[in-house]
C-alpha cells in the first residue's frame, strides 16, 4: 500500500483526528495505580493532553522525548472558624492566629518545559503565577499552616515569576533498562538502573530529595503544609520555597543516595538570595532504600541536614536583653518580626554564622494496591529560629491514602492524616518572654504541641480536573495550649493539561 505523503495539511488532519479519538474516550480510561498519582496524576497515556495528542499523531515519541510541556491550575479556599483565645498578640507581639472567623485562598498557574540538550542531559524551565490571601496575615501557626500554597511575601495581586530553572545530566553506569516516565519536569526516556544523575540550578530541593508517593504532592493529596516534607526540615529556601544549587544522586538497583547543598536567603523567610554558598548555606543528604513487604512495595528514607545560616539562637536573644533591655524588640537596627513589645527579646540582637541540624526518617507502604501508608519523623537541634520553613523543632506525621477504586471511583482520593509539631525548650522560654519567629508569638505561652487532623476527598469531575473537599482540626496553634482549638474547612479545585 502506498504510503501517504507527510505534508502539513496530513498531519494536521492526523492531529485533528488523535484529539477527537482522545476526547471520545477520555471519561472511559483507565486510572493509574495509587503510586502513580502525582504531579501528573493522570499520566500521558491516561489523559487528554497535549502530549498524548502528538503521540498519538505519530509527532511524538513519548518513551524517549526531545521536549515535553505540562501545565496546572489550583485554587485553593480555606475557612477558619472563630476560635477561643484569653490573649492574642499579648504586650504588642505580632504573631497570635487571629481568634475571628477568616477567610484564605491561594491560586497558582504553573507551565513545565522540558527540552533534551544532549545525551543524558535536559533543561528544565517552570513560571508561575500566584495569588493568595493567608489566614492572619500567615502568623500564628507553627508546623501545621493549612494551605501549602502559602507563601511568606505573597499577595492578592496576581504575581509572576520562574519558580525553577536547572539543568539535569543523567550518567548511565549499567544494569536493567527502566522507562522513565514523561511527567513535569522530567522527559520520558530509557534509563539505567544503576546511574548518576546531577540536578544543579534554581528549584526546590524537594522537588529531589524527602519524596513520598502518598504525602507529598498537595496539589492531588492533602493540603496542610505538614504533610509536604518535615515540619522540622528548615531546608535552605527563599520566601517561595526555592533556591540555587546542586543535587547529586547515586542509583544502585534499590538503594538511592543523594547529597546537595542550597542557598539560604539573605534574612529569615524572605525572598533575596544569599549566593555566598561557601559561607552560608543547607547541605543534606539522604540515603533511600525500596523494597517488597508481602508483595507490596515500600521504601524507607534516612534524611540529615545541616545548615549554616546568619541566625539567632533563642538563648543568646533572651541573655541579651536580659544583660541590656534596651536589646529589646522595637530597637531592632537590622532585620526583625515587626513586633512592637518592648518589654520582648528579639533575634535581631542575637543573629551570627550558627549551625543548625537535623535527622529524620520517612516511610511509605502499599497495603493493597489502592491503599497506602506513611510516616515522616524528624527531630532537629532546636537552638536557633526558623530560616525558611516552620517554627517547628521536633515534628511526626503519619497517615493513610486511598485511590476509589473500592467503591466505583477509580480516579477518586481520599486521606486521612495527623501531624504532630513540637518546639525546643530554648524556643519555649524565648516564645514565653514574649519573643517571635518567622511565624508564632503570642506574647506569653503555655507550650504545647501542636497538632493537625486531616480528612479529605478529592472527586475526579473529569481525567484532568479534581474537586476536593477537606477538614482540619488544629489543638494547640502556634504551639500554645491556652489558645484554640481551630477548625478550617477548605476546597480545592485542580486541572492538570
């Protein structure tokens, strides 16, 4: 048979005609396995999408890709219920949860381009835009702020920005051939079992290094920011949750070790850069293992950091005021938390080269393949104040997440989770003399854990876009316990293209 010719008006009527076979069984397709529900929950094989289209086309090969492009929207409302509070912002700190009932929301926009440059090597470039309003102004919570979404300098004007721009090389050192899947940030091609791959740019080191399949993604899973990573991983980040720098990973079948170093920001939680990387910044590393237990997968991750940032320590704050009131938290010369309790340390007065340090452990178990369990454990030095996450020193969090299979809704998620957050006793006596951090400081406090619930049901309306409904019980916010309850309901619409 003759065959036809590969003019433009013939692959135009072929991509024409992969987009209406795509859309007439889009409600029909199968859904991917509770593992492959991520960032790209409905892979490219399972969606309508571009990449698909071209695939089916004959315009793309999407097992070994020279470029691929993905897209998200999420908007994200949250609303807190009055809570119960003898004192907030006690003396003229700044920090409290406000006790009145309040309103939140995020939406985010964000395109992922991928592009090969050579063999083994692609760059990757992701803008975002962003608009949000945070629950009291983002104070007042600890390890449990509810909207991941959050950022410490957003606003409700729309902003733009590159959110990452790295390039990754890949060393193949032998062993079984694995398929890699087309996903954002990341080309569809053959890879070795045993290699080397190299991240060095700007990202977020999470988008590397604490991974879980079923606490991790929160734009498809749950919403609180203590089911990203640790609460107490005070990871090197600009106000956005992004820096510059360098991951390396090592793969041997199924064992992973991976060490990088970041850049800090200039001041706590702010956006500037600090690039003196030989002077201040976050090194990690982490070694993983995978494994079968009873036939269903699992993996097992040991993580240590150790940063080296321009910061105060808690004791060194409360003895400088203590020797000189003067020190106080409305004499600030340098950068500070705005409080205007003069009768407060400040970590202004205390902020020099300290080392911080880290280890945790995190774990995650299929139970049947539409069921998965996890849990994350750190515990931190607790001496000096947060740098770019949580206020938090010591946090676990655990949970279940299930694909809807069971019941008819394969495309469905549903999970229940619980976080649980504690400070030092160094942060206690520095929050307790009326000192704040980045987030929390009420003035005085009775210190507590604090503590989140999670439930959430996330409703495929369609393959590419997801309603979810969700619930959080928060004991003890900004680790005080003469403070709260707070109850947050939230919704949160997502399309993945």
């Amino acid at each position: 048979m003759q065959r036809r010719p590969h003019t433009p008006g013939w692959r135009l009527l072929t991509l024409l005609g992969a987009c209406v076979a795509s859309l007439a069984t889009w409600p029909a397709r199968p859904a991917p396995a509770l593992a492959e529900v991520s960032e790209a929950s409905a892979r490219p094989d399972e969606q309508f999408d571009l990449m698909n289209v071209l695939a089916h086309a004959g315009l793309h090969d999407i097992s070994d890709e020279r470029w691929n492009a993905y897209g998200q929207l999420t908007y994200i409302s949250s609303w807190k219920l009055r809570l119960q509070a003898p004192y907030t912002n006690l003396g003229g700190s700044t920090n409290s949860l406000l006790p009145r009932a309040e309103r939140s929301f995020t939406g985010t926009a964000t395109f992922f381009l991928g592009v090969r440059l050579w063999d083994g090597a692609e760059a990757q470039f992701v803008p975002e835009v962003i608009a949000e309003r945070p629950l009291s102004s983002l104070r007042g919570l600890g390890g449990a702020i509810q909207n991941f979404e959050l950022q410490k300098t957003g606003a409700e004007t729309p902003q733009i920005y590159r959110s990452r721009v790295f390039l990754r090389q890949t060393i193949g050192l032998g062993g079984e051939r694995l398929q890699q899947d087309s996903n954002p940030m990341q080309l569809g091609r053959v890879v070795a079992a045993r290699r080397i791959v190299l991240t060095v740019g700007n990202f977020s080191v999470l988008d590397v290094i604490d991974k879980n399949s079923f606490a991790g993604d929160l734009r498809q899973q749950f919403f609180n920011m203590a089911f990203l990573t640790h609460a107490a991983y005070d990871f090197a980040a600009d106000a956005r949750g992004y820096a510059w720098g360098a991951v390396a990973e090592l793969y041997l079948q199924d064992w992973a070790l991976r060490v990088g170093r970041m850049t800090p920001p200039e001041n706590p939680n702010q956006l500037p850069i600090d690039f003196r990387i030989g002077k201040y910044y976050g090194d990690q590393i982490e070694l993983e293992h995978s494994y079968r237990l009873f036939g269903q997968a699992g993996a097992v991750r040991l993580l240590g950091f150790r940063n080296r940032e321009r910061m105060g320590r808690f004791d060194d704050a409360v003895a400088a005021y203590e020797a000189d009131p003067s020190k106080n938290a409305t004499t600030c010369a340098t950068f500070s938390y705005d409080s205007t309790n003069r009768n407060a340390p400040d970590l202004c007065w205390a902020r020099r080269a300290n080392i911080k340090l880290g280890i945790g452990v995190n774990l995650e178990q299929h139970v049947t393949d539409d069921i998965g369990v996890f849990f994350r454990g750190m515990f931190s030095d607790g001496q000096t104040e947060v740098y770019s996450y949580t206020s938090t020193d010591r946090s676990l969090s655990l949970g279940t997440l299930a694909s809807g299979r069971a019941w008819q809704r394969p495309r469905d998620l549903a999970g229940l989770g619980v976080g649980v957050s504690w400070i030092s006793a160094a942060h206690a006596r520095y929050l307790n003399a009326g000192g704040v951090d980045g987030f929390v400081g009420d003035g005085r406090i009775s210190a507590a854990a604090e503590s989140v619930i999670e439930l959430f049901y996330s409703f495929s309306l369609v393959n590419a876009l997801w309603l979810s409904a969700d619930y959080q019980h928060i004991q003890n916010p900004g680790f005080n316990a003469d403070r709260g309850p707070v109850d947050i309901f939230g919704a949160r619409l997502h399309a993945e293209f």
